[in-house]
C-alpha cells in the first residue's frame, strides 16, 4: 500500500466512523441496530421510521 492510498484509506475510515456515531447517536432508541460494513463504501443497514432501508455513502 502507497503513502497516498493509506492516507486515503485513513481518511475513509474517519469518515466511516463519524457517520457511524452520528448514525448511533440518532437511532439509539430504535430497536434494530445497524450493522455496518466499511469498504469502498459505507453500507448502512437497518429500519428506518417508515421501512427497512440500505444507503450506501461513497467515501472518496
């Protein structure tokens, strides 16, 4: 891995965990957690008010 691509991976994994703890933070009282998967893409599972829903946030 080159300087750059773990910078980005660093930077990626930042954005990830920021987005997660503002996705716990708002969801907390919902019964269903949300699993989340980091790769190239965040991928957030879980129930939304209406439905169950699967975003995907692209981390560039």
């Amino acid at each position: 891995m080159t300087g750059i691509n773990f910078q980005r991976y660093q930077l990626r994994q930042v954005a990830a965990s920021q987005i997660i703890n503002q996705i716990k933070y708002r969801d907390v009282y919902k019964l269903q957690p949300f699993k989340v998967e980091i790769g190239y893409e965040l991928i957030i599972r879980g129930s939304s008010l209406k439905d169950n829903y699967v975003d995907r946030l692209s981390i560039a």
